[in-house]
C-alpha cells in the first residue's frame, strides 16, 4: 500500500510545478486563464487527475479542455524536468465544477434569505 503522506506531497509538488508551466511555458491559445484545484495521484504514481476552472461558458471549457488533453505530453515532458520522480505520471486533465456549484448554492442562499424568487 502506498504511503498516503508521500502522495499528497507528490500531488502538491505536481500542483505547483503545472501551474507555473501552465502560466509560463504553455503557448497554447485554447488554454487561456485557468486555475488548477486540486490533483489527485494514483497509488501507483502512475496516473494523476488535474481538476481546474475556468471563467467562461460550456463551449469554452470544453475548448480549454481540449487544448489541454492535446498539451498532456509537452506538459508531462516540461515536469518530468521538474520534479524528481522515477516515473512521471501521465496526466487527466478534468472540469472542477465544484466552484460553480457552491456559486450557484451561494447565490440561491441569497435569494432565499432576501425573500426574492430563482432566476
């Protein structure tokens, strides 16, 4: 069994590193200003999951998102430069909608506070 305090750190580390990556290497236009929340590391190291936002609407997140599945190999390949792993887990990049849903929640608590109706 992996040792869960070694995969958080090394999910932290991947966090960090992608995002100045993401900021400063990454010349794709389709990827434009997002926020990386979170990564989640397979017990194997294998595998990672990449959560992050984005301001915009449903087509632009999932031009985002298509921007970032095709950048995978040149992003896996800038951090394995970076971080000191025998093998550099392959990268899943997926929509955190978790923001917009307490946004959401938040703005109808609200409402409901305020006496007014949804909409």
């Amino acid at each position: 069994m992996a040792n869960p305090q070694r995969l958080r750190r090394i999910a932290d580390q991947i966090q960090r590193e992608l995002s100045d990556i993401l900021r400063n290497e990454l010349k794709d236009p389709r990827v434009g200003m997002i926020t990386l929340t979170g990564v989640e590391v397979s017990p194997d190291v294998a595998h990672a999951r990449v959560f992050f936002t984005t301001l915009g609407d449903a087509a632009a997140r999932a031009v985002t998102e298509e921007g970032l599945g095709q950048a995978a190999g040149f992003v896996r390949s800038a951090l394995g430069r970076r971080l000191r792993l025998h093998n550099i887990p392959e990268l899943h990049f997926e929509y955190d909608a978790s923001v917009e849903r307490g946004f959401r929640l938040s703005k109808l608590i609200d409402e409901a506070l305020s006496g007014k109706k949804p909409g």
